[in-house]
C-alpha cells in the first residue's frame, strides 16, 4: 500500500475544511486537503450557497473593515444598522428552542466578527447583500434580518477564494480522495486510509480534522435518521455529502449528539434534479413565501408563511412542504409584490404559471383541487387585515383574522392580476445531528474524554442547531470552527513533531 504522510490531514474540500488547513499552516504544519470531488466539482456544499455569512457588528465601520472598498456614496444610501452579538445569541437560542450548546454558540457568535477579518486577510472578499436582504425605504436601502454580508461571487466565489489561498499557502489538495477509516488506537488518531484516484493509500498524520459535511447526500441515512418521507427530499447540495466523516469518527468511539432527527431543508423547485445544479447554484430555492400564500395538493393553506422574516422561517419549512401530499405546494403571489420576489423566481429553470384571473390560475396549478384553492384564495382576501400598513422591512403586524391558518406578517390581499405560482418541493441542505467537540473543535469520544489528534468542523459537528437555523449561519459556523479545528491540529501536530 502506498503511504504518505503531512503534518495534518483535512478531510473535506468545502469552507470549514479549507478555513481548517488555511488556519493549520499558519501554525507552520504541512497540510494536506482530501477533496473526494474531482476538480471540477470541488468545494462541498459551500460551492452551492449564495454564499450568506451571518455575522455580529457594531455598524458601518465594522463593515467597512470587511469591505474595505466601500464606497462613501453606497455607505450614505444605506442603513446597515446594527446586529449585536446579543441578537445573534438571541436568535440563536430563538429558532433552536433553546437547545443549542451555549458554549459552542457564544464562541460562533463572539468569534464571528474575527473570523470574517481573518478570511479577508487570506483573501476572501466580502459585499452587503443589498439585492437579497435589504429593501429601499424613503431612498436609502435599509437591511432587516441580521443578515448583511455575503462572499464576493457567492458560493463559487467564496470556494475559489479559498482555493486561491491554499495554493498560496502550499497546501497540498488531494482530489478524487475518498477518505474510507481512521488509522487510530489507543494513544489517538495517526491518519486515514483514502481511496486515491481509485488506490488504496495510507496517508500519515499527526492530527486530522473532520470537515466532510452532513449525511444529507446519503438516501439510507437520512430515511433512518430523519425519517420515513426524507428519500423523497431533494438534496441542494454536493452528492458527495454521504456521511463518510460522521462513520469514520464512530467506528472508533467517537460521541454523536445533537438533532440527528433535524435538518436545513427549504422549499426549493419542483422539478429540480435530485442533486444540486453547479450552473444553476443555489437558484432554485423560493424563498419569497411572506409575500403570498403557499397552498398544498388539496388547495388548503397550512403554513404561516408571515411567521418570521424569511431567515427565520425558510430552514424548516421545506420539512413542512415535504409533509404535504405528493410532497409538494405551490406559492402564489399577485402583481402587487412582484417587485418584491428575489432573483431566483426569474430563472428560466422554473415550474410557473401566470394567468389574469384566479380561476385560471388554480385551474393550471397541476395535481391540486382548483375549487377548493379558490375558496382559500378567497376566504384569505377576506381576512386580511387591510387596515395595517404594509411595511416588507419589518414585522409588520399586518396579518389576517378568524382563518385556522394565520397568517402574522405581511397579508396582502391576492387580487391584482396578472397571477403568479410556483411549484416547490422539499430541498435539503445539510443534516443538524453530529460529532461531539470540545471549544478547541477536539472530537470527543463515548466516554466524555478528547480522542487525541481528532478535530472536527462544520457541518457534521453536532450540538449548535436544532429544528431551524438563522439564515446564514452554516458558513459562519464552518469558518468560526473550522479556524479554531485547524489551530488545535496544528498545534498538536507541531507539538508532536
């Protein structure tokens, strides 16, 4: 068997995993990347992103420290305000129902600032998301929701910047590597045996870290963990998510914890392929919900869709919509909040109808009961709330009175042709339940005890999020752990030298 050997060894080729080998080397370890991807479809789940990072700051200083080419006349029309570190926390605890890891979620919160400083200085840029979270408000754009900064170019953008700064950093990236066990015994983990290319190989190490992704990718697993219903989800991401890291770390002792029953899952299209699109990205998720009505095969609401902003509401409701008959719903809207809908209803790969009246509209709406969605239809009109003003940017109050499903937030009556619908279906993103870590990202093993030379980040470390997440928060919380999982190995490695 061919045998190698680095300092360090990463399994995964996606934000954590990189921000893990980039924070590595800079602890003066060698370091080599096992991307199961080949090249050109390298990068995880985070390729497929918009690339949203959630992060606490004070104001439009702090952002200008992220986005140093600001310029003053973009800053003059436009309200950042602010998103402390105890909003952030507050929003944490808020949409995990309290159940995230205090610890682990105050460091994701009070390191978030830092870290995004830090990928800037390994050249990661930074943009407000001014098309996608913020809206104009007597001429200035004020952003709501938290959620303010998002990578150059998304996804791929970010992916490449990282990339980019490997290659600077003489990180080794290995592709078409299949990481397949931990070489481990009882003083600890020595590395991992990899399908290289199709070759066994033995690749040495002083320590290795985790950063695979969710078992999201994995069919069996998520109809055994999530459940009956879960085979039928489309998966937004990576094929290659399959869980190989959370296996390896178990079969030697390693603790799981978290909401192995939970996931991120939105409403994404219908008719999308059953694995994440490279050219199409992350556009085929519909997430402009609060502005209309979502109705199911039977013609019936059954949703709040003006729950929450959409950050708040989006992660769980794709698990809503997958429960609905035939796993489906289609999302409504009239010509009044048109300007309002994100870019990603204007794709062409899209399952649309439009139509001038709302008999024609439910008569196209395919597989639902057309009579009964428009006796929805109508019977919502007239519980709006018409007296409270609309307001997109806030929660607004304007919600609707007497139905069995309320709507809280941003009622509009759906009365104003031409008619738009979209049909969605369930798109996973990434799976909740993990790896026990300890604050220095070390993986804990059944007993409660560190298993020496194992580190873990990213999506398969189990214990921050529970049922739902603040939207943007995935990438964050790569980064924030994947930094702090790549400085413990590199240190243990250097220290074992």
């Amino acid at each position: 068997m061919e045998s190698r050997s680095f300092d360090v060894v990463v399994i995964g080729g996606g934000n954590a995993a990189l921000c893990a080998a980039l924070a590595a080397r800079e602890k003066g370890a060698s370091v080599a990347v096992l991307e199961r991807a080949p090249e050109d479809e390298r990068g995880g789940n985070s390729r497929f992103t918009a690339g949203a990072m959630r992060v606490a700051y004070r104001g439009v200083d702090d952002i200008r420290t992220l986005v140093p080419d600001l310029t003053d006349d973009e800053v003059s029309r436009t309200d950042f305000g602010t998103y402390t570190e105890e909003q952030f926390l507050d929003d944490m605890g808020r949409v995990t129902q309290y159940r995230t890891d205090p610890e682990l979620s105050e460091i994701l919160v009070r390191k978030s600032f830092e870290t995004l400083k830090w990928m800037r200085g390994k050249g990661v840029r930074f943009a407000p998301i001014w098309g996608r979270q913020a809206f104009k408000v007597d001429g200035k754009f004020k952003f709501w929701g938290g959620l303010t900064i998002e990578a150059w170019g998304g996804g791929p953008g970010l992916v490449q910047a990282l990339f980019e700064g490997a290659r600077k950093n003489d990180i080794t990236v290995l592709y078409e590597a299949r990481a397949q066990r931990l070489i481990a015994d009882d003083a600890g983990v020595h590395g991992v045996i990899v399908n290289l290319a199709g070759r066994t190989t033995e690749i040495r190490a002083k320590a290795v870290v985790l950063a695979a992704g969710g078992f999201q990718a994995n069919t069996e697993w998520r109809t055994r963990y999530l459940g009956p219903g879960w085979d039928l989800a489309k998966v937004r991401g990576t094929r290659f998510n399959t869980g190989d890291g959370l296996r390896m770390a178990l079969d030697i002792g390693a603790q799981p914890t978290g909401n192995w029953s939970g996931c991120h899952a939105v409403g994404w299209e219908r008719n999308a392929p059953p694995f994440g699109d490279l050219a199409v990205g992350d556009n085929f998720q519909k997430h402009s919900y609060p502005f209309g009505i979502m109705v199911n095969a039977t013609g019936k609401r059954f949703v709040d869709e003006g729950a929450d902003f959409r950050n708040y509401t989006y992660a769980k409701y794709g698990r809503v919509i997958l429960e609905q008959p035939g796993q489906f719903a289609w999302q409504i809207f009239d010509s009044k909040v048109f300007h309002l809908l994100r870019d990603e209803y204007r794709i062409k790969q899209v399952t649309k109808v439009r139509a001038d009246t709302l008999e024609e509209l439910c008569s196209k709406l395919d597989d639902v009961n057309a009579a009964a969605a428009i006796e929805e239809i109508k019977a919502y009109n007239a519980a709006v709330m018409k007296d409270v003003p609309f307001n997109p940017n806030v929660k607004d109050g304007r919600g609707t009175r007497g139905l069995a499903v309320k709507k809280s937030n941003w009622a509009n009556t759906i009365d104003t042709p031409p008619y738009e619908a979209y049909a969605v279906t369930c798109g996973i993103t990434f799976t909740f339940g993990g790896l026990k870590i300890t604050t220095d990202a070390q993986v804990m093993d059944t007993d409660d005890k560190p298993i020496p030379g194992l580190f873990a980040a990213g999506e398969l470390v189990g214990g921050i999020f529970y049922f739902n997440y603040p939207g943007g928060t995935g990438l964050t919380n790569g980064a924030v752990f994947g930094r702090i999982a790549g400085w413990s190995a590199g240190q243990a490695a250097v220290a074992n030298r």
